[in-house]
C-alpha cells in the first residue's frame, strides 16, 4: 500500500492539509447525546465501531440509523468531527454508527473494498453488517430506515454493502469513491483512482432495481487529484445503466461563496435512481465538512441543496462584543437538513 499512501498524501499536500493523524479518540464530539464504543465480529475478525445515539433516543419510537464510513488517514472519532454528522442527527434525531477500520488489516486505515480476489472486501463488509445487526438488536432502530454514506474508500465500501444487501438500505451516498466493479487489487486500486479503469456492470436488472435498490447519491470534487472526479460519473452511470434510467438535465447551484455544484439525476419514469453532484474545483475532501480537519472543506454545501431543501432567511446573531454571527437554515417542509453559521 506504500504506491497508495504516496497518493493520499500528494492529495491532502494538494488541498492544503496535512495528511489525518489517527488518533483513536475515546471522547465523544462536542454536542449533546452519547459516544458509544463496540465490538462487531465476523469471519474476517473484529472492528471497533463508535455509535452516536442523540437525546432522547432509548424514550421514544424507533429511529433511522446512518452508516458512516470514513476514508483513509481517518478514525470514527476524527470523521465524525469532520462531517459534524452528529449535530444533524441530534437535531434530526437518527443514529449513527461509525465502524472502524483496523490498521492490521490496512496500514493507511483504508477499507480493502478492491481486494474480491483474496475475500478480505467481502469479509469485511459482512462485519460492517454485523455491526449494523448488533446496534439494531441493542438499540430502538428502525429497520425500514437504514442508510450508508463513506467518504472515498469508505464510499467504495458503502457502495460494495448495498450491492451485496441491496434490500437492506433505503439510501447511498457515495463521496469521492469508486464504484465496485472497477477493481479487484491494489494495483488495480491504485490505476481506477487516476480514472485508468473501466466499471463493469452490475449483475442485476432494472425490474430488480426498482424492487429493492435504493436511490444512489455521489458526490465528487472536480479538482480531486486522489481519486479521479471520472469515477463519480462512473459509479452514477453504471447505477444508471442497471436501472434503465436517462439522464435529467444539469442544474448549477451556487449558495453565497461557497462553491457551485451541477446536479444532475437520472430518473427511470418520475423515480430519481441516481444523482451526480460535482461540485466546482473541489478537492479531495468531505464538502462542507469541518475546515480544520484533514479531507474536508468547509467551502463546499452540498446536503442540503442535494437533498431538495430551501434556504430560509439569515439572521444575525451577537453576545455582547463577540463576533457576529449570520445563521441560516435550510429546511425541506419542517425539518431542518442543514444549517450555515458564518
């Protein structure tokens, strides 16, 4: 894996951060709720996962749960940091589970999503859903509302988990990955990151598609120089193909300062099957994330655009002779899916 630290390492020198250092945090992030630690066991060995439950989950009804799969250089702690999914879901009121790669079985910390040949993808993703079976089991989730998003080889894995349990998830968000199908060894790993590699299709149907896949978002900075911003339009198309759905016309979203995006869906009949959010010379990192982390970038916006929310009028907040800050919301109906403080 040295080839694949060399390029991870070129990427974050590119965007201006030093590469992650892990360091394995037992605190929770900053916010309300709880920071549980577990232990999910397999065939393949065992993963440390963190699970976030937001206040006032063990009083009420079952909950959705969001799978969260960090990139290389990363940890739970460190990506949910990152993504500040936690405050979303202590606000919107979801679970989230982190699992954790171990650096035994990845120097780099990377999920071994490429390595079908020797077992260790599938093996791997199986523990991930036993994770998921075991949170399940402890805690009031609800089953019908379980989603999957990773951050480059967590998007790959996350991809890799829906086509073996495509019935499982309701959602996949796909950010700066490569869709399975693309490679099957490190070296083939380290070609499909440079856009050198072909997707192969996915072995399934549309009629099948349309019983039990879920939806596919991917999300990919144009300037990402890890992994080719090709591969987002890859994984969106063979998604496509398999469901027999045509590309929408691209719409180009821009918030204030932050960076446009095109989105474009892929609809089979009025069914959106699979959206592609490229969002303007981005690198590669979490858009919208936490800018003092390694792999984020708090100048992209993509959630709440992406997810067909409306942007609500700022208001200017000030304690005393502190900073002022501009708050907006962004609501779809009721719910809040995202805010912006500046």
């Amino acid at each position: 894996m040295a080839g694949a630290a060399k390029v991870m390492k070129a990427g974050a020198r590119a965007a201006g951060k030093p590469a992650a250092k892990r360091v394995a945090s037992r605190k929770p992030p900053a916010g309300p709720g709880d920071w549980i630690a577990g232990v999910a066991m397999g065939a393949a060995g065992a993963r440390r996962y963190r699970l976030y439950r937001p206040p006032g989950a063990a009083r009420g009804a079952p909950m959705p749960l969001l799978v969260m799969l960090h990139g290389c250089g990363q940890d739970a702690a460190s990506f949910a940091l990152s993504t500040r999914m936690n405050r979303i879901a202590a606000r919107e009121h979801f679970f989230v589970l982190y699992p954790e790669q171990d650096r035994l079985s990845n120097v780099q910390g990377c999920w071994n999503w490429y390595d079908t040949r020797s077992g260790r993808a599938a093996g791997e993703a199986d523990i991930i859903m036993k994770a998921i079976d075991q949170v399940s089991l402890l805690y009031p989730v609800d089953a019908q509302r379980v989603a999957v998003a990773g951050l480059s080889a967590g998007a790959s894995m996350a991809a890799l988990l829906v086509t073996r349990h495509p019935e499982r998830f309701k959602a996949v968000v796909m950010h700066s990955g490569i869709a399975p199908g693309t490679a099957n060894s490190t070296a083939s790993a380290l070609g499909a990151m440079q856009g050198r590699r072909r997707t192969a299709p996915l072995k399934t149907t549309p009629a099948t598609m349309a019983a039990n896949w879920p939806p596919l978002m991917v999300i990919h900075g144009s300037a990402d120089h890890v992994v080719a911003a090709s591969n987002g339009r890859a994984a969106v198309q063979v998604w496509a193909d398999a469901a027999g759905a045509t590309e929408r016309v691209p719409q180009v979203v821009q918030r204030g300062k932050r960076y446009p995006m095109t989105v474009t869906e892929f609809k089979r009949g009025t069914a959106t099957v699979a959206t592609l959010v490229e969002v303007a010379t981005m690198g590669h990192a979490w858009s919208g994330g936490l800018a003092s982390q390694a792999y984020s970038d708090g100048a992209g916006q993509v959630w709440a655009d992406a997810a067909g929310a409306t942007e609500r009028v700022p208001r200017v907040v000030q304690r005393g002779k502190r900073y002022p800050l501009t708050v907006t919301e962004f609501k779809r109906g009721t719910h809040i899916i995202a805010t912006q403080v500046e």
